[in-house]
C-alpha cells in the first residue's frame, strides 16, 4: 500500500483483487492514459499481491464476505470513509453488492462530488431459490441498495433484468440514472479468434463450482453422453470454495470425480489455453450473472456458446447464429443441445465465427470503456 500525496481523480472500490485486475484492467489503464490518478479499494480477505502490478495505488479495507452482520457492515462503511477521507477522490466507481452499498454511502459521507455504481448481476441473494432467508436477505439487500443508490450520479447495469428487477422493487426511481453497457467487455488482442480443434469434441465450463452456475447441470449432462460418446470431452476449469453460499458440497464434487466423464482443472491463472483447446463453451448458469465474462472471453475466441436462458446469459446469444439457449437447471434440455455439435460438428465452426463477429460488435472492452468514461465524464 502507497500514501497518495495528491488528491485522487477517481477511487475504483473493488469486490475482490481477481475481478480488479481481469475486469478492471482495460478500464484503468484508459484511465492513466487520460492523464488521470487511479487508486483501488480492495477487501483484505480478497487481496492478492498481483494488483500492485496494475500500477495504480492499492488500499485495503475490512469487508466480511457473504454475510450481513451490522457490526461487520458498519465496520466496513467507517473502513471506506477513512479511505476516502484520506485519498480525496473526485470520482467513486464501485461493484458487486457490498462495494456498491457501502462505497455508495461512504462517499456520500466522505463529501466526495461524483459516485457512480456498476450492478454486475444480482448474485445468489435474488437466484431462482426460495426459502425465508433468502427472501429476508432480498428485502434486506434491496433496502441497502434503494438507500446506497438514492444519491449515484449514475448506475451501469450490464442486462435489462437487473434494471427491471430494481425498478419493480423500487431501488431505481429515477430511470435517467440509469445506463446500459454491454457486461464488463473483453478484450479482442488478449482473446484472440482462434480455430475450432478438429477431432473429438470438447465442451468446456469455466466458472465457479456453485450449484446456481450450473456445473452440478453440466456434470449430469456429460456423463449421460459420454456413455454414449466415449471420445467426448467435458472439462470444468474453475475454483471451489465451500465457504460460499450455494458451493457444491464435497461429497458432491467427489462423486462427479468418482464417475470420471469429467475432467476437473481446478482454477487457473490464464483460461486461454483450455478456451483455445475447446469446441464448445456451456455454461448452464440460473445465477443471476449480469454479463458472464467467462461466456465473452469464449466468444472472442471464436466458440459457440450454449447457455442458460436465464438473466444476463440470455443477451450474449443469438439462438441458433451463436449458439443455444437452454431452460435453467435441464439436464435433459442440455444433453439433446451437446448432442446436436457432435452430430453436426460443421455448427461449432459457424456458431464460433458469429460468436466473434458479435463480441467485435457489441463487447469489445474498448467500446464499453467508452461508455462508462463518458457517463463518468471523465473521457
């Protein structure tokens, strides 16, 4: 961590060090290119020593995650007041709930002139579940956003059901604070098109090993083809972490090994490799994403996309030019769609090529950064 000597332009406060730097990244840097003094806020239990490579200036905050504790909360609204009292910035840009609710209200209190929020989907709080407590922390959650919000310069939702879903709850009043952009962008140079690999066929899931993101789905879907197709390939690249709501249990991720249909990577650095080596993307998420960059960084690839017709998965699809859209939670549903790439193995190449053309069209990061420079007025 660095003292700023000079007040700051604009203070990113962050949900964790991995979405700073691989969502993030692009926009800091057209940031420092603007001649712009760019500091992060990033909670202590999600730091990673790779965020001082961005080279910007990096704080740490206290934030207890996955919980609503008001002790906890309101130790993590003093933590972002300091920081802001100290960096002085013109500018607050937060994302995902926590950040947004108490960066939001600690700006306000810190007297800091311009706030701005990105919604990033709604998360596990408003998935398909129901039970009491979800239902209380929904209420709850809302409650938090109508007040943190009430006082944003502007809101940057990345799927219209998110900003439906705030203004039916009444957290967004006033529309014209509102701005669509296209997810978080992805970066066209870094993800470059690549070739379909011929021979057997290869479905990859990147993501979380949660429940509500689909892999317990796509785990049931590849076993009942691979009995059928033992050449296939099904892998999962992507973290497990059981202390997070809706994580897959180890019993249940020991007896997806166990049947042995799917190849399980665990997280990884650089996904790259594994998109490149794919010839199809699934990801049957119910999770309430708002944009899944996982689902972009495999279209700018060049892979078809078959996904959950579901909340912020739904926009990256054209159906049947792209890919597929598929009901949450159908295992059935998913394996007759996989089974359509291996009977006509033509369609990964022609569906990848258009996934391409409309990350080029709609996503590309430098197309999205202007938006979000503009609202901010900081182009």
């Amino acid at each position: 961590m660095t003292t700023s000597k000079k007040n700051t332009d604009i203070l990113i406060v962050a949900g964790n060090a991995r979405s700073l730097i691989a969502n993030r990244g692009d926009l800091i840097k057209s940031l420092q290119a603007r001649g712009l003094h760019v500091c992060a806020a990033i909670p202590n239990a999600d730091y990673l020593p790779e965020a001082e490579s961005l080279g910007i200036e990096v704080v740490r905050f206290d934030m207890a995650r996955a919980t609503v504790s008001p002790l906890k909360d309101i130790r993590t609204l003093f933590s972002l007041w300091k920081t802001m009292r100290r960096f002085r910035p013109t500018v607050v840009f937060s994302y995902t709930v926590k950040p947004v609710v108490y960066g939001s209200l600690a700006a306000r209190l810190a007297g800091v002139p311009r706030v701005y929020s990105m919604i990033t989907g709604l998360g596990y709080v408003f998935g398909e579940e129901e039970g009491q407590r979800r239902r209380w922390l929904r209420r709850v959650v809302s409650k938090l956003y109508a007040v943190a919000l009430a006082r944003n310069d502007h809101v940057f939702f990345q799927n219209p059901d998110d900003l439906n879903e705030f203004r039916a709850q009444g957290v967004i009043r006033e529309v014209e604070k509102a701005v669509r952009i296209n997810g978080s962008g992805v970066n066209l140079e870094r993800f470059r098109e690549s070739a379909v690999p011929q021979g057997a066929p290869v479905f990859l899931y990147v993501g979380r090993l949660l429940r509500e993101k689909g892999v317990g789905v796509f785990s049931e879907a590849a076993q009942q083809i691979k009995a059928r197709h033992p050449n296939a390939r099904f892998v999962v690249v992507g973290p497990h972490d059981p202390s997070l709501p809706g994580a897959c249990s180890e019993e249940e991720l020991a007896r997806w090994k166990a049947l042995g249909g799917v190849e399980f990577v665990g997280g990884v650095k650089d996904v790259r490799p594994y998109l490149n080596e794919c010839s199809v993307f699934v990801f049957p998420s119910c999770y309430r994403e708002g944009t899944p960059r996982c689902v972009l960084e495999a279209m700018s690839v060049g892979r078809a996309v078959i996904t959950s017709d579901a909340p912020g998965c739904r926009e990256t699809v054209m159906e049947g030019v792209n890919g597929f859209l598929v009901p949450p939670r159908s295992v059935d549903t998913l394996v007759e769609t996989m089974q359509r790439f291996i009977d006509h193995p033509e369609l990964a190449v022609t569906q990848g090529r258009a996934s391409r053309a409309l990350v080029e069209e709609k996503y590309d990061v430098v197309k999205v950064n202007r938006v979000l420079l503009d609202s901010m007025e900081l182009s």
